[in-house]
C-alpha cells in the first residue's frame, strides 16, 4: 500500500474511534471464524492417520461431535463478525457523509462558484457509498481471509514445512502482483468517481431544464451527452473489471504453480514413503482451500483502492478552507447605517475588478437603489453586505460604524433579508417555506396575518391543504407570483433591520408586480431598504437612487433630481418609458 493510501487509511480510522469495542468484537469474529476453518483443515491429518488407518474407533466417534462443534463455533463467530463490522463501517460512514454535508454547507460561495453541484452530490452519496465498501467489504476479506491464509500456512508448515516452503516461495510474486495492480485500480478508481460526477450532472442537468429542452427541441442533444458521459463510465467499469480478472488469474497461477511443484516432490521415489495419507491430503487441501482466500484478497483489492480514492476525494473536501469567521463584536439587531468607502472588489476566480473605487452611504431607515445596465456591479455589493465574499480592505464596508468582519457572520447574516429574482423554495410546505430559517413557533393566526401581508392569504386560503400545501422541488407548484409572495412572507418573519431587494419584480406580470409591489412597500417600512431593479417604475418613490456603470457611481439622487440632470437615469427612464415622467 503506498504512503498515500496508508494516510487516508490512518485518516479513516480516526472515524473508528467511538466504536472499539465493537470494532475488537469484529477482529475476534473474523479471526475466529478463520480458526474454525483451519482447525478442521488440521484434524484431517489424525482423523485419517489414526481414526481411517490404524482404525481407531474413538477417533472417529468423536469426529462428528468435532465437526458440529466447529461449525457452530464458526457460525457463531461470522455473526459476530459480519454484524459488529456492518455496524461500525455503517456509523463511520454515516458521522463521515454528516461531517461532508454539514463542512459544505458552511465553505464560502466562492467554493461553490467553482464547483458542479452533480459532483458534490455524488461526494456526497456514492465516493462515501463506496467508502463503506473499503471498510465493510474489503476488510472482511483482508483481514478474515488474510488470517485463513496464515493459519492454513501454519497448519502446512506444522504436518511439513520443507514442502511447505515450497509454496511459500510464490509469496513475493503475489505482491508484486498485488502492488502493482493495486496503482492501477487507484487511477481507475478516480476516473469512475469522476465519470459518475458527470453522469449525476448531466442527469441533474436534465431534470432541471426539462421545459427548456422540450421547448428548444433538444433531447437528441442531451441524449447523445449523456451517451457519451455514460460511456465513458462504462468503459472505466471495464477496464477495473479487466484488470481485477487479470490479477485473480496470475495469483491463482502462480499458487497452482507452487502446487504442482509440491506434488511433483511429493512424487519422488525418496518423498513417497516419507508422507503419511493425513499429511498428504492436509497439505493438498491447505493448497487447494488457499486458492478461494487468494482469489478474493485479489479481488477485494478494487474495493479498497476504490474505498481509498474516495476516501481521499472527501477528504480534499473536508480540509478545504471554511469561510472565515473571526469576528467577535456582538450584533443582536443592526440600526442599519451602512456606509461603502473607496471599495473596490474582484470575484476570486477572475482578475477584473467588478466594483472600483465605490463609495455611498446608506442611513438607517433610508431606502436607496441601485440602477444601471447588466454586469455593472449592483448585484456584487448585495453579495458583499452579508459577506459571501470577502473584501480585501475590511474598512471599506460598515454597518452601524464597524468594519463588517468585525462580527460573526451569525450574526452580521441575521440583519438582512433578501428577496430576489431566483427565489428558492424547498420541497415542502408553503408553513415550512415562510417559517424557514425562524427559531421560535408561530402560531396560524400570525402566520395568517403574514400572508395577508405578503398578499399570499388570498389564493393560499383556496388551497385544500392551506398553508401544509407542499409547493413541490423549488417551488414548481406555484406560479412565479406565488413564489415571490412566499419569499416575502419569510422576510416579513425574519424582520431584519435591513432589507435587500435584488430584481425582485422583474420577471413578473403586471398584476403579479402590483401585488408584490404593495407587499414589499409594506415590508420596507422602518427598515434599510437596498432595491436593485431594472424596472425603474419599482424604484420612484426611494429616498435615494444611485446608478452604477462599471462599478462605479455615475449619478446620485432622487427620482426628480436624476430626471432634471438628464444625464445617464434620465435615458433609461426614457428608454423604457418612451418620454421622461
């Protein structure tokens, strides 16, 4: 095993930790199991020797009763075994798959950002999957097979051990057998891990835009993708079956090879009369009953390369960086001032600044927005506030006068809510949708009250199932409005200082965006309220209007004001309104 594999083998063993005893209880069993076996193995050459040829009637009276008692024995333990080995490698697996969950849940978008959610989920679900075949599979077999090995090894070697070592000396063959075959199981082992992360994304892929593709016409396309992705699977399954049928093959030709020697020794006029039958057919059966142990510990080693370069896939996961959290500074609810001095910031995966030299102040209670063509910069700063990203000069970004990484993100996160364009509903009650996030119960009365708010009560009441209607994977059961309405009612329950408004209303019908409009007038109340919006009728009645373009401020002031500049507002106004208002 090389270095690496002995580290992640280290590493997974920790997990192990909790359960020793049962672990020990596991060792006993499978040991004792490979005893039982072997000890039969051993009583052949007396049950033969002095029960079958010298006739002894006790000996072979007291063969049965042996035999029952050996194969209870053995029962016994490869329950013990089995069980106590499925348990801890169930549990490992389990604290490990919890472990990976909960460290991606908390790595900075950043990570995310460079990242196929279908190749996390498969992390998730099939490199753990196939670390508890390395811990359960695979080392029931090493280590019960192993030691049927040794023990019979002993047993050859206790009835003769300079035929014996004959045998021994395929030994070093089979670990060089084994050792190369085992690097090459690891670098197909990545290549499947890596083909099944593609065949989930591509079906995630699928699934989500399934009306796009219908719609555009574009099943062929996707067919053939993921023909393509599904074959490449295939063929690496190939190649880690070829290769574990190749070195089952050499191991078990090498260990006949050594049989035949034996046999061929055994055969020599000065040999012949030297071997009782018991020891004859010890020796051969050890050899033959070898053949299945060194069959399997050939073929389990796929299984711990596979377990091993998924181990070593979360891993890398799991001692990737978590987002920092240094800040120590207390916030139960933020006043709301947020003032933005000399900031420029660039997204860690590209070089170009997306915001320069941006600055602008924000008083508590005031609402503001943030006009200007796409990719100029104005959804950026809504990621900077609660700090998805971090900005290289913490000075530059304040709330209520601290630097923003002076608090804990727990914290910093709890005073802003966001309803934006993309709203994410989870699969499960509109309740749990609204309530989502919210520590303390809420009783029907006041979520009624919420809704009626957030002008959702009105179709909701309809529904057979109310407000327990499940709204299905992102929401798919609702409309767009319904959707963006349900949103507001988890920031109206949430009640944080600040508010974030990101195109909330862009991609709804006029009706929708009436209805929501008032919502969201309602919810700015008393609060710092920052909209980001293309649709400029959402945004006359702000305090304060600021338009950006190429991450800078170009104009500020109010709706009149802008419109009496004429300068850049007053042309997008006009673009979408035909005639300045």
């Amino acid at each position: 095993m090389s270095k690496t594999a002995t580290q992640v083998y280290k590493r997974l063993f920790r997990y192990v930790g909790d359960y020793k005893f049962v672990a020990a209880m596991a060792i006993v069993g499978m040991l004792g199991y490979s005893a039982m076996d072997a000890l039969f193995v051993r009583l052949m050459k007396p049950f033969i020797d002095h029960g079958l040829n010298e006739q002894n009637a006790d000996v072979l009276a007291a063969a049965p009763y042996i035999v029952i008692a050996l194969v209870l024995a053995r029962g016994i333990f490869n329950f013990m075994s089995s069980y106590c080995l499925s348990y801890v490698g169930s549990q490992v697996v389990s604290n490990l798959r919890q472990q990976l969950f909960q460290h991606i849940l908390n790595l900075p978008v950043s990570f995310h950002d460079n990242q196929s959610s279908g190749n996390l989920i498969s992390k998730i679900t099939f490199d753990t999957e196939q670390v508890q075949q390395a811990i359960t599979k695979a080392l029931l077999v090493l280590i019960r097979e192993g030691a049927y090995v040794v023990f019979l090894l002993y047993v050859m070697f206790e009835v003769n051990w300079q035929l014996s070592l004959i045998f021994l000396l395929v030994t070093p063959f089979v670990g060089i057998v084994v050792s190369v075959v085992s690097k090459r199981f690891r670098k197909i082992s990545k290549n499947i891990q890596s083909a099944m992360g593609d065949v989930t994304r591509s079906s995630e892929q699928m699934l989500k835009g399934h009306k796009v593709i219908h719609g555009f016409g574009g099943q062929n396309q996707e067919i053939e993708r993921f023909s393509v992705i599904n074959n490449h699977n295939r063929r690496q399954r190939v190649k880690m079956d070829s290769t574990k049928a190749l070195s089952v093959s050499v191991i078990q030709i090498l260990a006949a090879s050594s049989m035949a020697v034996i046999l061929a020794v055994i055969a020599m006029p000065n040999m012949i009369n030297t071997i009782s039958s018991g020891t004859f057919v010890t020796l051969i059966s050890s050899m033959m009953l070898m053949l299945r142990p060194l069959k399997q510990i050939a073929n389990v080693n796929s299984d711990l390369q596979r377990g091993v370069s998924a181990a070593q896939s979360v891993f890398e996961i799991l001692d990737t960086e978590l987002e920092k959290d240094a800040g120590t500074r207390a916030l139960s609810k933020a006043i709301g001032r947020i003032e933005v001095d000399h900031l420029t910031f660039s997204y860690p995966s590209k070089d170009e600044a997306v915001l320069h030299d941006l600055s602008l102040t924000i008083e508590a209670g005031q609402s503001i927005a943030l006009v200007g063509r796409s990719g100029s910069g104005k959804s950026t700063l809504s990621n900077l506030l609660p700090r998805y990203y971090d900005v290289a000069n913490p000075e530059s970004i304040r709330l209520d006068g601290y630097p923003l990484s002076e608090y804990g993100l727990t914290d910093l996160r709890r005073q802003f809510a966001l309803v934006s364009q993309q709203v994410v509903l989870f699969n499960d009650t509109i309740r749990n949708n609204i309530c989502y996030g919210h520590d303390s119960d809420i009783s029907d009365e006041q979520l009624i009250e919420i809704a009626k708010q957030a002008h959702i009560w009105e179709f909701v009441k309809e529904l057979p199932e109310g407000l327990d209607t499940m709204v299905g994977e992102n929401g798919v059961m609702m409309s767009g409005g319904q959707r963006q309405r349900i949103a507001i009612a988890r920031a109206i329950v949430k009640d944080a200082p600040i508010l974030i408004l990101d195109e909330a209303t862009s991609a709804l019908d006029t009706e929708s965006e009436k209805l929501i409009q008032v919502a969201l007038e309602d919810l700015m109340k008393n609060k710092t309220s920052i909209v980001i919006a293309h649709r400029l009728s959402t945004i006359e009645s702000v305090d304060q209007i600021y338009v950006i373009d190429n991450g800078q401020v170009i104009e500020q002031g109010n709706h009149e004001q802008l419109l009496s500049q004429n300068g850049h507002y007053a042309a997008l106004v006009k673009m979408q309104f035909g005639e300045l208002q």
